[in-house]
C-alpha cells in the first residue's frame, strides 16, 4: 500500500498564501513527488520517530529545494515503483535504482551516481567463496523479490532453488537460521545484514557484478531530467555526497576501505 507523506521544503510567499486572496501560478505550488522505499537503510530509511531519513531522503529535499519546490514523499513498495512512476503517482524515484536494460525500456534514468555490486552473504562455517560455489540442486538462494539480484540469480543460475521473499531482512535472516545457503544482494546491504548476523554469517563483498544507480523518470519528462542531471553534477561538485557519506555511512565506507572494496559514490 502506497503511504504518503508530505514534507514541505520551501516555505515561499506564493506557497503560504495559497488559501488567501493572492492565488499563484500553479507551477509555483506544484510539489516535487519522489517515490522509495524506506525499507533500506541508510539511503531510505524511517528515524527513531518515524520520520523519512536517509541519503536518498536527503538529497530529494535538496532537489526540491534546487528546483524552488516543496517535496512530498510516498513509501513505496519495491515491486510497485516503477508501475507508480509511470501511472503519475510520483514525478522521480530515488530509491537506490540500479539502471539496467529491462527497467530503461520502461522508465528513462539521470546520469549515475553511485556505484555498487551483488554480493554475497552466506553462513560462517559455509565453504562458499564466490558465486561460482553456488550449485543447481546442491544450493539454496534467498533474493528479494523483483531485485537485480533476483533477476541476475534466474539468468545467470537456471534451475537454482531459489527462496523468494518480499523482505531484504527475511533474506539474510534465511541464512543466519541456515534456511539458505546464500542472500544475493548490494554490498552495502550484505555488510549491514552481516554486522547483524556476524556471529552466524560471513560476507563476500567482491561484486558479482558491478551495478549503477541513478534517479528514474517518465521518458516524456525530458525537461525535468535535465533539471536532475544538474542538480547531480552540482552536488558532486560542491561535496555533498561525500557529506552524506560521512554523515550516514562512516563505519562502512572505513571497513570497505580496510578490505579493499571500493566505495560507492562517483
């Protein structure tokens, strides 16, 4: 079910007297809709008094906020994103996207900004060591449903037994009770799920396979992304992801550089 939730950015003159006497023009009032799901933290997440929080949160307030609009945020189930998006019930999604062929048949994307890989998470004492451990009839695999590491686990694994579930956290929780012999997902993911579980689990962060995110959008709205291109060039520019890193993700981007993986913003 679709929830929504309205977080005003500006407070601007037009947008406070909408009620009075002085009505402005409608693209003055008119809020910048973004879609995600605050199921995966720390890019959309809810805080302690379940108000939106997380980077993705962050950086569509300051998109808003660029294009001198107020913002309304509505939590949205993965599978149902991309319908949302294209039946008008949001303008963008920032909800850690990857870009991949099937999805930009459906939707267009902004330019990346972050990169990312599947990974792995599997038990402590497992003998797995990369995704070419994995075996058809031997295995069992957990995945979030409608995810790349879904789709890439049916493509790349024909015949795998797959455990299928709608929940990021049931997955890992599948193999931390030895339901499943891994959790295919992104490395960010796979260290949180792995610092919880760290007594039962044990990640492979090496990627499978490199991923990028970017903001998706109706193909028609080519003004808008435009609009979103530059925000995002702007925002590399002036820190603000490196920012957001330090805020929301000291003690990943650390532990990622103490192993050798490289961090995710570009």
């Amino acid at each position: 079910m679709t929830r929504s939730i309205a977080v005003p950015v500006l407070f601007g003159a037009c947008f406070l007297s909408a009620c009075g006497d002085h009505k402005p023009e409608p693209d003055a009032i008119k809020p910048l809709v973004v879609g995600m799901e605050m199921a995966y933290p720390p890019f959309e997440m809810r805080g302690p008094d379940n108000k939106p929080d997380g980077i993705s949160v962050r950086m569509a307030e300051d998109l808003a906020a660029g294009l001198g609009r107020p913002l309304e945020l509505r939590d949205v189930e993965w599978s149902g994103i991309i319908p949302a998006l294209q039946s008008g019930k949001i303008d963008v999604i920032i909800s850690s996207m990857t870009r991949t062929p099937e999805r930009e048949a459906a939707i267009a994307f902004s330019d990346d900004y972050v990169t990312n890989g599947l990974c792995m998470l599997v038990a402590k004492d497992a003998a797995l060591q990369s995704a070419a451990d994995i075996k058809p009839g031997i295995h069992r695999v957990a995945v979030k449903l409608a995810t790349t590491g879904h789709q890439w686990a049916r493509a790349a694994m024909p015949g795998l037994d797959l455990i299928t579930l709608d929940d990021a956290a049931a997955c890992a929780l599948e193999v931390a009770q030895g339901k499943a012999d891994a959790f295919i997902y992104d490395q960010i993911s796979i260290y949180q799920f792995w610092k919880r579980f760290e007594d039962k689990t044990r990640p492979i962060l090496n990627p499978v396979r490199e991923e990028n995110w970017a903001i998706g959008l109706r193909k028609e709205d080519s003004e808008l992304l435009g609009q979103v291109n530059a925000f995002l060039k702007s925002y590399r520019a002036a820190g603000k992801f490196d920012e957001l890193a330090g805020r929301y993700m000291a003690e990943q981007k650390a532990a990622f550089e103490e192993m050798g993986v490289p961090f995710i913003f570009h």
